[in-house]
C-alpha cells in the first residue's frame, strides 16, 4: 500500500451551459477548498453574486 498512488481531490462548477465556473485540483489527499468558495461559485451562478 505504501507505494500506491492516492487519488487527488478535485472540485468542478460547471454551469448548465456546460462553462467550467470553478476548478480545484488538491495537491494532497486533505487539500480541498472550502464549503463557502464553492457556495459563493454556486451563488455567482444562480445570478445571486
């Protein structure tokens, strides 16, 4: 197990008209952005920021 890759977190946005409005690629298992970045990327969208 120890030589084995770990999957890297990553986080997309993506409109209904398919536009990538947000992309986090981690660097390491833990690294995520946080809730309200993705909620205010959310919001951005809905044409409430």
């Amino acid at each position: 197990m120890k030589d084995m890759p770990l999957a890297i977190p990553a986080v997309f946005v993506i409109a209904p008209d398919r536009t990538i409005h947000y992309k986090y690629v981690g660097e390491t298992v833990p690294d995520r952005p946080t809730v309200d970045v993705v909620l205010e990327t959310l919001d951005a969208i809905a044409g409430g920021g």
